[in-house]
C-alpha cells in the first residue's frame, strides 16, 4: 500500500525546490540540513523527515546534492513532465496567468484561454488566442487538457466546473471565491488570494499590538 504523505509536506516541497534553485544558481553543489534550515527557517530535522518520506536522499557526513536533491524534488511534483493548461475567465487574472511566463520554466503551459464576453474573441495575450466557451467541448476533445484554472465570477464556477469535469477535465486549479465541492477522482486546488491578504493583515495587526506592549 502506498504511504500517504500528509498535505503540510507537500506544501513544503515547492519551496525546498525553490530554495535547491536558488543555490544552484550559486554554484553550490553539496548542503547539509543544518545549513539549509538555516537559509529556509526550518528546523534540520523537519527538513530530514519531509525528505525521508521520499527516500530521504541524503547521505551521513557528505549532506545533500543539490543537483540530484533539486531533480528528484521535481520528480516528486511532477515537473518533470509538461502539464497543458486552459484559462476559463481572460479578464485581468486569466490574462495575468497567461502572461507570467515562469509557468513555462516549470513545464505548466497555457495554451488557450476562454471567456464568454464577444468582444475579447481572437484577441492574444502573450501569443496565446482567446476563444469563446462555445469552442471549449470541441477543444478539449481535440487537445491535451491536464489543468482547467478558474478565474471567473463565483456564481458561474460551480456550473463551469461541472461542465469542465463532464468533458473529462481530472485536475482544476480554482481562483474564484468559493470552495468547489466536485467527484472525488477530481484534484482541486483552491486558490483564496483575499485569504492569503487577511493573513498579512492579522500579521500587521498583531505585530503592532505587540510593539505597543
């Protein structure tokens, strides 16, 4: 039976990946946990068992390779192989997703984005067309689709995602505001950008009140 590894592992392993980036690009071959929770601000054993959920990697004395670390991580999220995404919404997000191209360096391609208002028909963003929603079914029956993103209204997601699953659509990546309840042979990651800036605000507030004790 395969072990489940725990979401707040997986949380930490595109930063651990992003980190083992960085220190290539310094030219550092070899790292031990110590001093890679020193640079991430984690502590070396957290750092020890979310890798030893994996094989572990490492060897006693000589610490981590960078390179193979930095590989197998990759692996282990699935870059390794390149994932086709459609934008459903090319309003001001859907059209900023298309447009950040460190997606690509990743293997995360956008190749067609869709939206329901006449006027943003054929029009590109970043060489990438802007099609109608009554093109979507001949689409995805004619192209690898592995990611739907949603960034649309929350009143019309529901029913999109409905309609994507419907079509075969296995995986959504879901910006609009509200937690979509889909098959459970559906991956869905909810994306709640106002969550995230609540959390900084609370921070703010805390840090403040504690500045005035």
């Amino acid at each position: 039976m395969e072990k489940q590894i725990s979401q707040a592992v997986i949380r930490r392993m595109p930063r651990y990946y992003r980190y083992l980036g960085e220190l290539i690009d310094q030219g550092v071959e070899r790292i031990s946990s110590n001093e890679l929770s020193q640079r991430m601000k984690v502590t070396a054993s957290q750092i020890r068992q979310d890798l030893n959920n994996f094989g572990g990697f490492g060897q006693q004395g000589y610490g981590y390779n960078v390179k193979y670390l930095y590989s197998e991580i990759g692996k282990i999220l699935g870059l390794d192989r390149q994932h086709n995404i459609i934008v459903i919404g090319a309003g001001n997000l859907g059209q900023a997703l298309a447009n950040y191209v460190n997606f690509e360096k990743r293997g995360f391609m956008i190749t067609a984005l869709f939206d329901v208002n006449p006027t943003l028909a054929g029009v590109s963003v970043r060489g990438i067309e802007i099609r109608m929603m009554d093109e979507i079914e001949d689409y995805i029956r004619n192209n690898k689709v592995d990611i739907a993103a949603l960034t649309m209204p929350k009143t019309k997601a529901e029913e999109c995602a409905n309609r994507l699953v419907d079509l075969g659509i296995k995986a959504i990546w879901n910006f609009a505001h509200l937690d979509l309840e889909l098959p459970d042979d559906v991956v869905v990651e909810n994306v709640h950008l106002s969550d995230s800036l609540m959390q900084l605000s609370y921070n703010i507030v805390s840090r403040n009140h504690d500045e005035k004790k």
